[in-house]
C-alpha cells in the first residue's frame, strides 16, 4: 500500500500512483474491492469515473446541543469577513492574484460557488459563472477563470482572488476531466478558454499551451467540491481517484482543502435555519464521509450554501460562504510560505 499525502501527512491510499510527467502518466482504473483481478494500466486521458448516484432524500436531522465547531452570526461578522477577502494579498513579492482551482463531480456546486462569492460582493444574486440543470452533464466544458470583483465603493474593482472552474468529474465514458489535463491546469500549462477533451490532451500543440508558466500561472491552491446530499453514495473508485489526484497535487507542493456543498438539503433543520449547520448531526456525518471519500482530515473541510434559487440575499449564507473563502486563502498563503523557504 502506497502512502498519499494530506497536507504534508501521510494518508492511506490504495493505489498505484504514477510519477507526474507530462503526458507520460498513467492512471489505474479502480476495481470492485472484492475483485481479485490486478488492474490494467490505461493512459492518463482516460476519463475520471462516470458517477450514477441520486440525490439523498431530504432528511431530519437531529441537532446537538453544542456546536462541533464554534462560529459566530452577526452583521458585524460578515463585515469583517468582506473586509479580510476584499484586503488579501498573496504572501509573495511577484505574485499578486491567488489562483485557486475548483474539482469535483458533475454537479457539486462549483461553478454556483463562483457565482454565490460574487453575489455576496456584487450585494445581490447573479450568475457569472454559467450553471447548468443537468446531474449527469458538466455544463462547464472550459477552463474559466473569475477575479472576484468588489461592489459599492470598490464597484468593479477586482479582488486578489481568482477562482478557476473546469470540466466536472465522471459525466461519461469518452467525456471527462482526465488527470493528465487537470495536473496541466495546475502547472499552469493551460490556456484560459481551453476546451477540454480526453481525446486531445493538454500539451506542446495545444493552441495557447503555456511553456513556461510563471507562478503567476500556476494554482495556488485546490479546492475539492463535494455534493454533501449525496456523498454517502458517490462510487468508491471516485475516492481512489480522488486520493490519487491529491497524491500528485501534494507532489508539486499545493495544499488542498473541500467545501461540503448542498448542506441545506442534508437536513431539514439546516435547511430552514443556515445557523443550525454546526449543530447538524447529518452535516457532521456527511463531512466525515467527505474526508473518507478524499482521504483528507475534517478540519480541511467546510460547510457551504450556494445560491440556487433564490432572488435575494441572506447574512447568515453569506457568513458560510465568506468563512469558506477565507479558509481557503489561508493555504493560499501557505502555498507561498512554502514556495518562499
């Protein structure tokens, strides 16, 4: 058994990861944990599982009486947390845009997480980044990527915060996010625009293929989105991908964190009141499941609600989705202190 990495830790993985090299690597499809067969090495272009997983039901949760991670609801609060992300600035001399890259199956909310941190500064609700209905299509077929802007005062001004969303994961057997073209998207190598397709790979031919990327081109951090109603039945070889992926992106120094989406329909009691998430059994459940799923500790993992469907606003989703950014700057910052030693 091979070890992975979960931010420097060694975890737990059942894989044969290969070395990162370009296009010379390969990925291992997985087998059936009873299956006694060895597994056939494909090239890296082979798409990342096709996930058939329905939604979980709308369930009751129990609340505990006690937060299992202590967070504050206040206007106040949710003040400071604009003025932390609006004020970020990358830990470095040369770079001054934090490029953080957002992976995860066919419908887990990426691109509506795009478009809900834009919402909280744009002070109403908006679409920038397309979303689509489907659950068995990514919509997202190129790579985008967002400078979150300011509103108000700072109307159309641009944040040090760039989040870039890709092809999703698993949406069928000759479509699909491959390993090969999302460890190019972190390298840097590929271009904004870039239409993904398993059957040409990112590299030297590709039309605006970056070859000498800067760290300014590079992601500085990785966010796995996970659909919280339903990761208790996501396909376990999507965890031996995931594990794998990660294995590699640690490789090239880039910490990962997660954002637990959907939470809203995890329970009806979160779903009513966003305040009750850290008192939700069913969340805390769910988070523990993500963490098994990817091979990563909890406390890597936060709780969001998107904006979906709604027209307006709300304080306390705005705090969730504030929190979740200014937890992911945080291993922004330590993508740079890393670089700097």
């Amino acid at each position: 058994m091979n070890q992975g990495f979960s931010f420097g830790k060694p975890v737990a993985v059942n894989v044969t990861p290969s070395p990162v090299s370009g296009a010379q690597v390969s990925i291992f499809p997985a087998t059936s944990s009873d299956s006694n067969s060895p597994s056939t090495p494909e090239n890296i272009t082979t798409p990342l599982p096709t996930l058939g997983v329905p939604s979980v039901k709308f369930q009751v949760s129990s609340l505990l009486e006690n937060e299992w991670r202590n967070m504050e609801w206040s206007e106040e609060v949710r003040e400071t947390l604009m003025e932390s992300v609006w004020s970020f600035k990358p830990a470095s001399e040369t770079v001054t845009e934090a490029r953080v890259l957002l992976v995860g199956p066919v419908g887990a909310g990426k691109s509506s997480f795009i478009s809900s941190v834009q919402s909280v500064f744009s002070g109403r609700v908006i679409n920038r980044a397309m979303v689509g209905s489907s659950s068995s299509t990514s919509f997202t077929k190129k790579l985008r990527t967002y400078n979150i802007r300011g509103a108000g005062e700072n109307a159309n001004e641009p944040t040090a915060l760039v989040l870039c969303d890709v092809m999703g994961v698993g949406e069928g057997e000759s479509t699909g996010l491959t390993l090969h073209d999302a460890l190019s998207v972190i390298k840097g190598h590929a271009p904004e625009g870039h239409q993904f397709s398993p059957e040409q790979p990112i590299g030297a031919e590709t039309v605006g293929f970056v070859r000498k990327p800067s760290t300014n081109d590079k992601v500085h951090c990785v966010v796995f989105v996970i659909d919280g109603s339903k990761v208790g039945s996501y396909a376990k070889s999507l965890g031996v991908t995931f594990q794998q992926l990660r294995e590699h992106i640690s490789n090239l120094g880039v910490h990962q964190v997660a954002l637990l989406t959907h939470v809203d329909q995890v329970c009806n009691a979160t779903g009513s009141d966003i305040t009750q998430v850290y008192k939700s059994k069913a969340i805390q459940q769910a988070m523990v499941k993500a963490g098994q799923l990817l091979g990563m500790a909890t406390s890597y993992i936060v709780p969001v609600k998107n904006y979906c469907s709604e027209l307006d606003l709300d304080e306390n989703t705005d705090i969730l989705l504030l929190k979740a950014v200014d937890h992911i700057l945080q291993y922004v910052n330590l993508f740079f202190q890393d670089d700097s030693d």
